[in-house]
C-alpha cells in the first residue's frame, strides 16, 4: 500500500519537475537580460522544430541582442517559423522582405506572408497588408479590402490600425467629395 502510495505521488510530482525545461529556462534567461543562454536554450528547441523558438530566436537576431544585428540569421529562423504558420514569424518576415533586410525587397513576398499571418488574426499583420492594399503595392490597390484589414487589426487593438482607420475615412469622404465636385464642374 505504500509502495501504491508513493508510485501514485511520483505520477504527480513529476510534472513539476518539468518546470525546469530549456523552455523555462532560456526565458528566465531572457527575462535576466542574458540573451546569449536564451538563445542557447530556445536553439535547442528550434532546432527541434519548434515554431516559438525559431521565431524567438529570429527576433534575437533581428533587433540585435546577441551582437550585431544579423538579418540573414534572423530571417533564417522566421522563415523556419513562419513555414509552421507561425503567425509573428510570417508577419516578420513579411517586414523583412517589405524593407529587404536578409533577403532581397519584395512587395510580392512581403504581401504573401503579410496575408498568411493576418488570415490567423495577426494584429500588426492586418495592419501591413492594409497599409499595402491603400499605396498600391504588392497586391492592387484595394481601398475597401485596406478599410476592412484596418477594421480587423483595430478590433485587435493595434494601435496603428487605430489612428489610421479614421484617417482612411477621412481620405474617403476627400476623395468622393472631389468626384462629387469634378462632375459638378464638367
């Protein structure tokens, strides 16, 4: 019976033990400012195939904090990430291929992942591809289709969204006032 007892309590505990997994333990990192433990320890999982890490250890890369900033290494792991429809990953690596930082610019990629990532509901990604549908790049200009993203990544409390989605408005009511004035005019 006690044997039972103690087999039955080791089942429990031994989640608890699992706390301490290179997960937790490259954030503690992170969380401590040791960039270089965490990425040693999300390394290990992404390279594993975890999306989270890859893309955690694209983002290191990106703004720097192992070094020098490396774009290469950065959308390296994205791209691993954002092959798993990792929404963050494809958002970033959507900006990395708007700006050309790693890779060479392109309208055309930067909008492909832009929409992958804001078919998940990506926030920040509903915004870019918005931004992109109103100047006419990547895809065709698409005021309606621009109003809509804005509407989404505002409803998802994007801050950019927010203070553009009544600007787009404004722009709109201009526009058609302008028609309105140029047929008056003819």
């Amino acid at each position: 019976m006690k044997l039972l007892h103690l087999a039955s309590l080791s089942l429990v505990l031994a989640p608890l033990v699992s706390c301490a997994s290179p997960r937790h333990s490259a954030w503690q990192a992170y969380e401590n400012g040791n960039y270089t433990a965490a990425a040693d320890g999300w390394r290990e999982l992404a390279l594993a195939g975890d999306s989270d890490a890859q893309f955690l250890l694209g983002l290191l890369h990106d703004e720097g904090q192992l070094g020098e900033a490396d774009a290469n290494e950065a959308v390296r792991w994205y791209a691993l990430a954002a092959a798993q429809g990792h929404a963050a990953a494809q958002c970033n690596l959507g900006l990395c291929h708007y700006e050309g930082r790693g890779v060479l610019r392109s309208n055309e990629h930067a909008a492909l992942w832009f929409e992958r990532a804001a078919e998940q509901g990506f926030a920040k990604a509903q915004n870019n591809l918005a931004v992109m549908h109103m100047l006419g790049q990547g895809p065709q200009a698409d005021p309606e289709r621009a109003r809509a993203l804005l509407a989404q990544a505002a409803a998802g409390g994007d801050p950019k969204a927010i203070s553009l989605l009544p600007k787009l408005a404004n722009l709109a009511a201009d526009a058609r006032r302008e028609q309105v004035l140029a047929a008056i005019a003819r």
